[in-house]
C-alpha cells in the first residue's frame, strides 16, 4: 500500500513535468538528462543507409525515445564513435555518417561529449574532423579540441539554461594505444590535469560542476576501486556531479544528499549502452539518467533524480536489421510490439537483471515507471 501511495504522489510531479509550459514550468527548475555510449557498429551504417539514394538517416532510431530526451532542458550523451568521413566503419576503427549526429541533434540531445577510447580511431584528420562536423550542425561538444589554443578558449565548455550555469568537463582512460598528435588534443583521464580543471571552472563561479568521465572495466558491473578513488578525490575538489561511461553495461548510481555543510554528491559509475549493435546479455541496453535541480535561497540544488532503463529493439528490415531505441518500461506492457516473441523475452531479460542490480546497488536514485499514460518515480 505505501508503495502504490508513494507512487502516485510522484506520479503528480511527473505528470505536470510530460505536461510543460501548461503545467507552468517554474524559471528557477532545470532538468537534465545523461545518455550512455553511443555507438556505431557496422550493422547500424548499413541500417541507416537508404540503398535508393546512397545518404543516411538515423532519425528513426530515436524516434521512440525522443518524447523523454527532448523534455529535458539539456540532455547530454557521450558520443562513441568518430565523423571522419567515408569509408564508414564499426568496430575497431569506428567512423559514422555525419547524419548520426543530425538525429542526435533531432531527438534533442544538444551536447556530446567526445573523449573516449574510440575518439583517435581515424587518427588527428578524425579527431578533427568529428569537431568540425558537430560545428557544422550546432551541437554543444567537448572532451576533443583541433589545437591547444582551442583548448584553452573553449574549456570548461559552459552551458547556460534558465539562469543555470554548467560547468561541464570530459575525459577518457585512454585512446586504444593510438597516439594523439599535435594539433589535436583528446582530454585524458589524469588525476592531477581534472584536479587543475576543477580547480579553473570553480573560478568561473558556475552553479554545477559537472564531470563526464570514460573509465572503468568493460562488462564489468560493479565499479573498480579505481573508479571509486577517483570519484571520492574529484568530489572533494569541487566536481557536483559525475557521470561515467565506457563499460558498456550498467554499474550503480549514487545521490548523497547535502551534509551539514550543505554539499550533495551524484555519481553514475555508467550508464551502459544507448545504442549499438552489441547483443550479449547486460550490453543490450543502458540506463538514461534524469536529474532535476532548483534555485533555493540562491544555490541550485537537486531535488529529484531517477533513470529510465532503455533496450536496443533490432528487427528484421530491409538491410539486416533496424535499431530503435525503447524506454523499456513502457514497452513491456507492449508484447504485440514485438513482431518476434523472442525479442520481447530478451528485453525482459534485461529489464529484469537491471532492476536487480540497481535495486540492490543504487544510493537515493530510483527508475521511472510508466503507469497510465505517465510517467513516475517508483521503488
């Protein structure tokens, strides 16, 4: 019974923030998504092909999660794979058609992060190259620079929303052994360079410092004790909240809530997969973390957080397979969605092992559920 309470009390806030400006959206609430590891496997490229034509059109992959980015005021998403033109390839080198961003941009994703193992797959004409095109389209970018005097112009990346200031930073572990060259810069995962840097965005005085960060072992689910040390250091230098990728499947989240110095911390050791080809168990999917903060007496505080689990829907199309990405808890009421019953079994699957995870793992950080056409916060 306090569980069914507990529900529908949220469901009340939730249901007036899917309703928007009717609902009066206050000035003094931001909302902010976080999106895992996009990725672009060989089989997405040929899916996004029009065979007619020769362009690409990734559009429809978001087309059924693109209500719950586009809500947000920002959503952010790490950006796995490199815009280096033709020959497009998955893995180990990837380069994607430009038109992926475009649908990232479509579905309301307005920044990327861009340091990652993947970010010098075609080398520094790649690194380039990646930067150039999310200019092209006017997508907010980060993580990867064409020089060192870019670098210093442009970083931290500051992101502003309603009276909201962001300081958003973003590194990675390492590149796969390709050397970066000069001019290019890819941030790397070094203690003492991300000290440095929180240390240079807290003298700009933005309301949050935000750190997204590759690391981590892959398909591991629970986070090293590297990831954890460096977590705790981070924080204690300033950082507000940090994001992790690079796993490719989901590790636990964790919301403390202000100490008596009033400092609150929000950490996501990884979000898992938003989209790619990977299909073994736990690297199907991911998690897309929503976190909302508000103005009170001056500061900008968090005052609701929860992650929405998502499945990599692939059915049968006209090259192979096709890719959708779907909110899982609405879809599995959904069965004759599924046009093979096996698929709607997988998702389940995933479903049902993520909840155990998060469930048993998570700090303060719950899902949100689908229940009568809205959503809500549920545990």
């Amino acid at each position: 019974m306090l569980r069914k309470i507990l529900f529908y009390a949220f469901l009340v806030v939730q249901y007036s923030w899917m309703a928007g400006q009717e609902a009066g959206t206050r000035a003094d609430t931001v909302s902010l998504i976080y999106i895992g590891d996009i990725m672009g496997h060989d089989r997405q490229i040929l899916s996004a092909r029009n065979n007619e034509t020769g362009e690409y059109d990734y559009n429809d992959v978001f087309s059924y999660i693109r209500e719950e980015i586009s809500d947000a005021d920002i959503a952010i998403a790490n950006l796995e794979v490199t815009l280096a033109g033709p020959p497009y390839t998955g893995y180990p080198r990837f380069s994607s058609p430009a038109a992926l961003a475009s649908a990232c941009l479509n579905a309301g994703i307005n920044c990327l992060v861009t340091a990652n193992n993947h970010s010098a797959d075609r080398e520094t004409a790649g690194i380039i190259s990646t930067i150039q095109k999310l200019d092209s389209i006017g997508v907010l970018h980060t993580g990867t620079f064409v020089s060192r005097a870019a670098r210093d112009s442009l970083y931290p990346l500051m992101i502003r929303e309603k009276g909201l200031t962001i300081a958003l930073l973003n590194y990675t572990y390492g590149t796969n052994s390709i050397r970066v060259r000069e001019p290019a810069i890819v941030n790397m995962l070094d203690k003492d360079l991300i000290t440095a840097d929180i240390r240079r965005a807290k003298g700009k005085n933005p309301d949050l410092v935000i750190l997204f960060l590759h690391w981590g072992s892959e398909y591991e689910s629970v986070p090293s004790r590297t990831q954890t040390d460096l977590a705790d250091h981070f924080f204690s230098e300033g950082a507000d909240l940090i994001i992790g990728s690079h796993p490719h499947v989901i590790q636990k989240m964790e919301w403390s809530k202000p100490d008596s110095s009033g400092k609150e911390r929000f950490l996501v050791y990884s979000l898992g997969n938003f989209v790619s080809n990977q299909r073994k168990t736990r690297t199907d999917g991911g998690a897309m973390v929503r976190v909302t903060v508000v103005k009170q007496d001056g500061s900008w505080k968090i005052n609701e957080a929860g992650y929405f689990l998502t499945w990599v829907y692939t059915p049968a199309g006209v090259n192979g397979r096709e890719f959708f990405i779907l909110p899982g808890s609405k879809f599995e009421k959904m069965p004759e969605f599924f046009s093979n019953p096996a698929d709607f079994e997988q998702m389940k699957a995933f479903l049902k092992d993520s909840r155990t995870l998060l469930y048993n793992q998570n700090v303060n950080v719950h899902e949100y559920v689908f229940r009568d056409n809205a959503w809500g916060l549920y545990w």
